[in-house]
C-alpha cells in the first residue's frame, strides 16, 4: 500500500541528498499515538548502509484500519523503466499494492503527522508495529549499493505492509551546468534557507565545492569562493533541486510465516527512478525532530540517545553543540542511558558544559570525532568541554576528541611563562574537564592536540582511567597529558601519553594515586607538583607509581614544589620504571621556577617517605638530579636497585646530585654516585612532622 508524502524535516536542504526508505511494522507497546520523533526507541542496526529500527511506531488499531482500506482496492505493484522513468508491469514483483490521499481520514491523517516528525536498514525480520527507515543515498548524493533490497515471497500466509515513499523531486535528464559569473540563487526558498543558518550548516548544497556550484550562492554571498574553471554536470530536475526520496515501508501485519529470500527487483541504475514525481511536495508540515526536543514533548522508553538523533549533522562544519546539549539532558533523565556519538561522524563542537546531577550510570560513547573550533584555542577559556557534578559517570568509545591546540602552539616561550598567571591572557582551555564527579571512568577514547591540558580531574574521587591514548607534539607547550588536582582515590592504567609537559600531573589535594602500566612519550615524565606556588598549602600522600616505561623525555619521575610553600608530600612509591633517552630520571626540585628568576624563600613544602625502586635505563643529562630545601630538606628517601646508563657511550657521564637529600640507599646502585643520600637527624623528622599535621589525611 503506497503513501506519498514528505516531511518538513526530510525537506531541509541538508537533507536532499538523501535516499531513505521506512519499514513500519505495528506496535507492541499499544497505542503509538506520539506525534513527537522519540529517539529513545529507536535503534541503529548499520550505518553502512544507515538503518535503523524504531519500536511501537503504529499500534495494532492503526494497522488493522490500513489493512482495511486496502483490501479492496489493491492492484499489481510496477518497477520503474530504465529508459523512460515510467511505471511498468515487472514478473520481479509479486506485491500489489494501492494509494491513500495524505489525509483521507483521521488515523491516515495521524499516521502522517507522526511519519513527518519521525526521520529513521539492511535485513530486518519486522514485527508487527515496528518501522525501519534505510537511506539509500550517501552524504554525497552518490548511490549507496549497500542499501539495494529485495523482498521475500509469501510462502505461507499473508505480509501486509504500507509503503511511503517521500519524494523531493522527479528526475530529469542530466543538464549541464556552467559556473555563472552572476551571483545568484537557484531556488526561490534560498534567502528563508539562508536565515536559519543553512549556509554554515550545508556548505555543500548551500555554497557548493570544488566540484559543483550551490544552489543558494547569492544568500550565501559566495559566489566567489565557488567559481569553477572549468564546466561540471550535476543531476537537476525541473525544478533545480537534487533529486531524492524517502521510503516509509510499514509491514503491518504479524502473519510473517515462513518465506524464502529472492533477489532484487531493483537495478542500481532504478534506484534513483523508483516512482514518480509527487505534488505538493514543496509544503512543510508536522514537526521536525529538533522542535519535539526543545519542547521536551517525547517522553524517554530506552536509554540509548544519539547525537544525530538530536540534529547533529556529523559533517566537521556545521556546529553540533545544541544537538550535542540536548542528547546530554535528554539522557541525564534516564537511569543507565548512553550518548552516542556515532562512528565515521566528526562532530564540531564549541565550549559546552555537561552537568548533572544526572541519573546514575550515565555513559558518554565517544566513537566518532569531536572537533573544536581553531578560535577555541586562541580564547581565554578555561576547559574545552567541562563536565561536572556526576555520580557513577563513564566516558569511553573508540573515537578521538580533538583540542585543535596547534593554532596556538607555533607561539614563543614567553607563553609557558605566563601560563602559570592565574588570569594571564595566555590562558588556553583544557579539552576535557570534569569537576566534582565521583566514581568516574575514563577509557579506550583518544585526546589530541589540546591547546593546554588534555585530560583534567578537579575536586573528583573513585577516577578510573584505563586504555586512553593521549597525543599531542614534544613542542607543543604546556600540554599536559593528565592533570589531578584535589581528586582521590585514582587508578590509571595501560595508557600511552605523548605531549608536550607531564604527561601525567599530580597536584595538591590528591591522595591515594595509583598510575601502573603507562607509556610516556614523548613528555617532562611523571610529576607530582608543582606545589606550594604563592606561598600556598599542598597535601600529596599515598602516590604509587610503577611498572612505567618514560621515553625520550625531560623527566622520569619528579617532584617539584617552589619555595615558600607549607604542606607535605608524604609516602610516594616510583618502583619498575623504565627510562630511555630521558634527561634526568629521577628528579627532586624544591626550587622549581618557570620564570627567569624567583625570590629566594627559606618555607617550602616538606618531603618524606619517597622511594625510588628497580629504575632502569638510559639518561642524556644525569642519571638524579635530588635539590631539597636548605630550611626543609627531604627525609626518609629510599633508593633501591638503580641502574642508569649514558644514552651515548661516548659521552662523559655527570654525577648523581643530591642536596639537603636524607635517606637510604640499598641494594645495586649504578653509577655509585648515586650512593649521595645523608643520614636525618631527629631535629629533621620532628620537623617534619609538624609539616605533616598541616595536612588533614
């Protein structure tokens, strides 16, 4: 049963180069009578070809009405002729099949309405009530042979199904098409196009390429980007629009006996002449997809929210941030939801906020591309995109996020400078940053190119960081791979960080830290501070760092505090780290300092119980570098089976330095001078201990 019409949304220019067809099939969940697109029930099957399959789409009511209109009125169902486009009688097809007007009646009326707002294909064994949408266009207007079909015949029984075609247009034959030295618009609805931002979001349609002209270069005022040299052809009908259709294919019975597959009736040269032109079809109604959002009109049956779903166009242009909002807080509401963002998708997003409270377990799928605007970079921000207040939150997926960082990268050295100004204009946003989530997890996701800090955890407890892969260039500045500052109970695990700075940065507040099975190149290495800046309170305990390989890097594992400071850095553990190429592995520095020259200060933050166990490798500059404060030195340091080598044989190694340093060195120590640890005295430990009980552990 054929019904021809077309929807508001599948109208948009965005989405005239699409094929897609609906198979709909009646509802399980009683009476579908939502006339608002409800992405929560619907489901991705492929995405090559694009299908999708969405539950309780008619109610059994409505299917039985349909079945009863038709009964009487079927005829033998044609294919479309290659030469000539009409309709012709085919011994492929076994179906027969009839027409309804848009509204004949009131549940039609309905059934359209609904199909209007609903946008969403390979084998799908339909029940009754369900719809499945198929495209059988790419994003490019070219023929996906993916999306050929075929149906099976009836052995046993009878299958009804109401099929709708949404057509935009017939086809023509092609014509060919000069570039115009006038600036002009090829479609009369191009000014009311351009004003709801069709410009930015369809450059393809809209403005063209190098391939094709646009249709609305005049509102776009483009004209001059778009000039070709040379002629191009490009399928017009007789209106100048590409042509499309969407089929809505409604299986609306649940007598689906046994059936053997058959072959296609399609051709793939009769796949963009199935049917004919439709009038009328220049009309918008019913509600799109994006408008049933906005006003919160659908209410959620599963926990799966894509992005796409929401009006995100996926192409790298366009800005995806509201669709990518409107997913978010349509999913906070449901316990268990995930927000996908789809593969082979590159979603540009500008600054956002996700926040909750939200419904625990909520999961953010990230397996396509998040991009940032190159201007994000350059803007004094912050974070990139900031999460915060969650509980039981995981963001994972095989995609990558990208900080776009190198616009800002190829700046001078005075920018690491004045990174650390707390209001300094070389501010630049971390990509990801989540505030005051608890029971957090991070994993299998890439994070590249951020103009500051890759991944940052603040005021956060029970983080669980596992299989990430960090990248950005050894002279990018500034850019840290993992950032913790008051977070708590942390666990990061088989990840491989490359960046710019530390790849991962352990500031005050965090406790009870463990970093195993890590990768670190190229980078500054593993670093706890720096800390006690301004004469400030730092609190670091409970740091366990081991079996780590730190490559090509300025560092192996350090601490860093600056003078003046008050606090402690208490019971650190580097053990199994393998170094090579690094300048100094093991380093202490409590006169840390990025400036060109800092005020002697006799405060500083106190250091004990650090040890240094089984470090391995190859250094360029020496193999410790311990620079402990005159009023504070460092107390009960342990070194136990160190072997360290010059990178280049040839050259003359440097001695280990150790000042102010107190501890004790055990088993094999290679060079010797690696044996430079002095014995405390109980003035030092009571001073030390007065530094601890300024931190509350």
């Amino acid at each position: 049963m054929g019904i021809y019409c077309c929807s508001y949304d599948l109208l948009r220019p965005v989405l005239f180069p699409f094929v897609a067809s609906l198979l709909v099939v009646g509802s399980s969940l009683g009476r579908a009578d939502s006339d608002f697109f409800d992405p929560t029930r619907v489901t991705q099957l492929s995405w090559r070809p694009r299908a999708f399959l969405c539950k309780g789409f008619l109610s059994y009511d409505e299917c039985d009405h349909l079945m009863t209109l038709a009964k009487d009125k079927l005829e033998k169902s044609m294919v479309a002729d290659n030469e000539s486009g009409k309709s012709v009688m085919s011994e492929v097809r076994t179906s027969s099949g009839m027409f309804l007007e848009k509204h004949q009646d009131e549940v039609v009326a309905r059934i359209e309405k609904r199909i209007a707002a609903w946008t969403f294909l390979p084998e799908v064994k339909p029940e009754k009530g369900d719809a499945l949408l198929f495209f059988s266009l790419h994003l490019d207007a070219t023929t996906d042979p993916k999306s050929l079909h075929g149906s099976c015949p009836v052995i046993e029984g009878e299958k009804w199904s109401a099929t709708k075609w949404i057509h935009v247009r017939s086809f023509d034959k092609p014509e060919k098409h000069r570039p115009s030295e006038a600036c002009e618009d090829e479609n009369v609805l191009c000014p009311q196009w351009a004003a709801a931002g069709e410009c930015a979001k369809n450059p393809l349609y809209m403005v063209g390429s190098k391939d094709s002209l646009g249709f609305c270069r005049k509102s776009c005022n483009s004209v001059e980007a778009t000039k070709l040299n040379t002629e191009v052809f490009i399928m017009r009908d007789r209106n100048h629009l590409p042509v499309s259709h969407v089929l809505l294919w409604l299986a609306i019975s649940s007598i689906l006996s046994t059936v053997s597959p058959v072959r296609s009736h399609l051709k793939p040269s009769e796949v963009l002449r199935h049917g004919g032109h439709v009038p009328g079809l220049g009309h918008s109604y019913g509600s799109s997809p994006s408008t049933a959002i906005q006003h919160g009109s659908y209410m959620p049956h599963s926990n799966k929210f894509n992005i796409l779903f929401f009006g995100a166009t996926g192409d790298g242009v366009a800005d995806d941030s509201k669709a990518f909002k409107a997913a978010w807080k349509a999913a906070c509401l449901v316990p268990r939801a995930t927000i996908e963002l789809p593969s082979e998708f590159k979603f540009l997003v500008r600054p956002i906020t996700l926040q909750g409270p939200c419904m625990p377990h909520l999961v953010l799928q990230i397996d396509g591309t998040i991009v940032a605007p190159s201007s994000v970079a350059k803007s004094n921000l912050y974070q990139w995109i900031n999460i915060k207040w969650l509980h039981d939150f995981t963001l994972q997926g095989s995609g990558t996020v990208d900080g776009q960082g190198f616009v800002v990268w190829n700046i001078s050295e005075s920018h690491h400078i004045e990174k650390e100004t707390k209001y300094g204009s070389s501010m630049r946003p971390t990509v990801i940053r989540l505030y005051k989530c608890y029971n957090v997890t991070v994993r299998n996701v890439r994070i590249i190119n951020s103009p500051l800090c890759h991944l940052k955890f603040d005021s956060s407890q029970g983080v669980k960081v596992k299989n990430i892969t960090i990248s950005s260039p050894k002279d990018s500045p500034n850019t840290d791979g993992i950032h913790l500052q008051n977070t708590r109970d942390v666990e990061i695990k088989h990840s491989d960080i490359g960046c710019g700075d530390d790849c991962v940065s352990i500031q005050t507040g965090c406790s009870n830290v463990h970093i195993h099975h890590l990768r670190c190149s190229p980078g500054h290495g593993i670093s706890v501070g720096g800390l006690g800046k301004g004469s400030s309170l730092a609190c670091v305990s409970n740091i366990s760092v081991n079996s780590v390989t730190v490559q090509n890097a300025l560092s192996g594992v350090r601490i860093k505090t600056w003078q003046g400071g008050v606090g402690s850095v208490r019971n650190v553990s580097f053990s199994n780290v393998q170094v090579v190429d690094v300048d100094v592995p093991i380093v202490i520095d409590q006169y840390y300092c990025n400036r060109r020259a800092c005020r002697n200060r006799t405060d500083a933050v106190a250091i004990s119980e650090v040890t240094y166990k089984k470090i391995s490798g190859t250094y360029r500059f020496r193999p410790m570098n311990l620079a402990c404060s005159d009023g504070m030195p460092c107390t009960g340091v342990a070194l136990r089976d160190i072997e360290l080598s010059p990178a280049n044989e040839t050259q003359v190694p440097r001695e280990a330095f150790c000042w102010q340093s107190y501890g004790e060195s055990q088993g094999l120590l290679h060079p010797l001078s690696l044996g430079c640890l002095q014995r405390p005295t109980r003035l030092m430990k009571a001073q030390m201990k007065s530094h601890n009980d300024t931190c509350y552990y």
